[in-house]
C-alpha cells in the first residue's frame, strides 16, 4: 500500500481530538481484523462471483478480506481528480487541497417560512437547480436535492436527472437507486460527452450498516466502476443503534465497509476515482430518535476526515446539517459548527452542505440562502493569508508612519472589494439602522433575496437538439418502466 500520510500537522484535527498516528494505525488494524473474520455482507450473486473469481473467502453472501487486498485494492486509487462540467469552465477538480459543495441530498419535504412541512415536487427540484446555477458556492448538483413526491418513485431519478443536465451546466451526479438508474445515468451523460473515457459524473454508494450493502447500491457500484465513473463510497451507523454507541467502534464498523466498497470497486475497474466517507450520529437515548449536527458528529468528521489523508484519498462529510426546522440560533449554530469542523479539517467534498433542516429530512429554500453566507464565510476562514511583499506594505506604513490614514491610499482603494468578505444576507448595520431595518426577520430577508436570484436566473445556453433528445430519452425511459 502507497505509504499513509501523517496527521501531525492537522492542527484542527490535533485541536479537536485526540487523534494522533497510533490511534488511526489502531482504526485501521481494528478494520481489517473485521473484514478478515466478520466478512462484510455482499447480497447480489454479481458480486459474490467476481469475488469468487479473484480469490477471496465467500461464505453464503459474505465476503472476508485480507490485508493484501485492501492494500491493493488502494493502490490504485488517484489522490485527485477531474469532473467535467457541461460547461468546461464549471469543471472541478476533488483532492488535495479543495473542497468543493453540494446541497442537500434525498429530502422529501420542503419546511416553508410559515414552519410548516410539505411534500416535495419536481418544480421544488427545478428551483433548486436554478438556485445551484446560480450561486456563487455551490459547485454541482445532488443527485436527490430533493425526492419529488408527484412523480412515480421509480422514476423519479430521470426527472432528477433531466432538470439538472438541463437548468445547470455544472457537474452532476448519477443515481445509484439501482442497476437500471446507473445505466440510465450514464446513457444521458454519453448524450453530452460522448465516450466517457474521462469523469464526467459522480455517484453516492451509501451501505446499509452494519457491515453490509444493498443490492441496489452494489450493482450501481459495479455498473459506474466498470464505466471508469467517479464514486462516493460511504459508509454511516448510529451510534448506540446500528452500531456501536462510541465513537471508536462506529469508526471500525464503518471503515471497514467503505474499504470493502473501494476494494470492489477496483476489483471491477483498478483506477476508479473514489471518495472516501464515514458517517455517525448519536441515537438520543431519551427518546430513540435519530439526531444529528452534535458535537459528536464534528468529532465523527474531524476524525474521518484524518482518515480519508491516512489513506491518501479525497474525502467527504456533511455540511450545513441541524435538527432544527426553522432559521433559528439552533440552525446557525449547528450549522457553522459541522461546516467549519469539515472545512478546519481538509475535507474535499460536502454532501448536505446547503438548504438542509431537520437531521436531513426536510430543505428549505430559505435556509439554502442563508447558508450560502456561512460558506463565503467558511472559505474565506480557510483561504491562505497573503503574505508577499506587498500584503506587507512596508514602504506604506513607513511613510504612513503615525497618521493611521490608510483610507485614501491606492493599497486600500485597490483591495476593497475583494480583501474581506462581504455577505449577501447578514446583517452588519450599527443599533440605530438594525431597529428601522425591513423586514428584520432573517427568514423574509432570505426569502426577499431568493425572489431575485430566482428572477435574475438565466437558463445556461444548450444545443437545443441535445435537450430535445434528452428530453425524449427520459420521456421513453418512463414509459418502458
């Protein structure tokens, strides 16, 4: 295996936990003593039988590893890679140092300014996607930003699909729901790109824990593996639930389900771009419930992001999570504590990262607003400081000397748009203008700025008999099903 990185010098990661060296080679020990005794649970007889044709230990839908095959298995794994965009200028790049965003993923409610929860709609997917299109931060699509409820649910990826090709130009995301959906995927991508002999989309495997996958995820694993396409594999428990109540064993249990998934996936295709990710959430223990955005759960990502750097491979968290339901200190709170956690600790990639409410059951439109000022925020705290020359501006302060009258001079007038970051829905106003201000309610002045995103969007430009046959693709698709 390609030597592991150290974490020493992750000062957030040294801040926030006790992570260190000893504790990861002890995750990963721990791991591998699981795949080696336990197996981890592979229910699709495709699988199984690559597998089998390789060598491993099968037992019934089982499948045990070896150190040797994990090290393999990660050898193969690029440290970075590119996503093509429909616009070549919207193309982003994963790994090493950059950390690129998604909004929500899979909510099936839309929480209003009233408070009130509803079904989501295709046309909540379309104002997503113009919200994407649009913002300064996001940089591509979930796959499910939200799960529309007036479509067949069978189905409901092709509408997914076909309103971000066609209201965005910036990277996607295929659907992992099952085979056929990856297949789909992919058949729309090659409409755009042609040969897809280079990324051009990415997809979610999620497992179902513990220690195992769903049919639906292995086979749209094996299907995007084989076509050389991008994948997220990830892996989540809860804690005290479906997995072990501390942090350390959640970690071992999870792990060695995304290694599992890496191996396969190299297994079906060496050089597979992949994404390394754990997950863990408490279960309240007072009332049996599923919460999120706790300070465990900013331990979970500073500690797998720590991971994702020991294995030299790019990483993904959570984003702008909250168990709360309105644009409350709660939300903001919660918020900006996971967000910065991921961003501190280096991670690469954000799924939930925008709009999400309710330990992600529900997205507001409003809250995708507001949380946008908490990522220019964010990526400015982790952008790195200048310090040229002429950021010093010694010859400026020598002939300034005590007069402190910085205003005026080109080195200020030059920088003052660009310097410091300016957000688009925080409030910065002294008392006097905060008590006239209208409306002072965060909440309608997100939703005043998102009436004029909404209303500046442009549709980005698309050969029209490209969209045509898009259009067409799904609309037989659905009609096959």
């Amino acid at each position: 295996m390609r030597a592991r990185k150290s974490v020493e010098g992750n000062l957030m990661n040294r801040a926030l936990i006790n992570i260190d060296q000893a504790s990861l080679d002890s995750i990963h020990a721990h791991s591998l003593e699981l795949l080696r005794d336990t197996g981890i649970r592979f229910p699709s007889e495709k699988a199984l039988s690559l597998f089998r044709k390789h060598g491993f230990k099968v037992d019934g839908s089982m499948v045990h590893f070896e150190e040797k095959n994990i090290r393999d298995a990660l050898e193969t794994v690029p440290a970075a890679f590119t996503i093509e965009a429909r616009n070549p200028s919207r193309n982003i790049r994963i790994g090493e140092t950059n950390y690129v965003m998604a909004p929500g993923y899979g909510p099936p409610f839309i929480i209003e300014p009233s408070g009130q929860k509803r079904n989501a709609s295709v046309a909540d997917v379309e104002t997503f996607c113009k919200l994407v299109q649009t913002s300064k931060y996001i940089d591509f699509n979930s796959a499910i930003v939200v799960q529309p409820n007036d479509v067949p649910s069978q189905t409901a990826y092709l509408d997914l699909l076909l309103a971000t090709l066609t209201l965005t130009d910036k990277p996607i995301m295929g659907s992992s729901a099952s085979e056929v959906a990856a297949r789909d995927s992919l058949s729309l991508a090659q409409m755009i790109w042609g040969q897809l002999d280079r990324p051009a989309m990415i997809s979610l495997i999620d497992s179902l824990a513990p220690l195992q996958y769903a049919t639906e995820s292995v086979e749209a694993l094996m299907v995007y593996a084989a076509a050389g396409q991008p994948l997220i594999v990830h892996s989540a428990c809860t804690l005290g639930s479906t997995g072990p109540i501390t942090i350390a064993g959640s970690l071992v249990i999870s792990n060695a389900t995304t290694l599992a998934g890496i191996c396969l996936a190299q297994l079906i295709h060496p050089g597979t771009p992949l994404v390394y990710g754990l997950g863990g959430s408490p279960m309240d223990m007072r009332t049996g419930g599923y919460v999120n955005a706790t300070p465990e759960d900013a331990q979970h990502v500073a500690i797998v992001t720590a991971l994702g750097q020991y294995y030299n491979l790019p990483c993904r968290s959570h984003g702008t999570l909250t168990d709360s339901f309105c644009l409350d200190y709660q939300a903001g709170m919660e918020s900006a504590m996971m967000l910065a956690t991921a961003a501190l600790s280096g991670v690469n990639l954000s799924l939930h990262a925008c709009g999400t409410y309710g330990s992600m059951l529900a997205m507001s439109f409003e809250k995708f607003i507001a949380d946008e000022d908490l990522f220019g925020a964010v990526k400015k705290l982790i952008a790195p400081v200048e310090f040229t020359r002429e950021a010093f501006a010694m010859d400026l302060i020598k002939r300034l000397k005590t007069s402190g009258n910085y205003l005026v001079e080109d080195h200020t007038v030059d920088r003052c748009r660009t310097e410091f970051f300016i957000p688009d829905l925080s409030d910065r106003s002294n008392h006097e203008n905060w008590l006239t201000l209208e409306p002072r309610d965060i909440t309608a002045r997100a939703g005043h700025l998102l009436a004029r995103r909404l209303a500046a969007y442009e549709k980005p430009e698309i050969d029209p008999n490209l969209e045509r046959d898009l259009i067409q693709y799904v609309e037989n698709r659905k009609h096959d099903g």
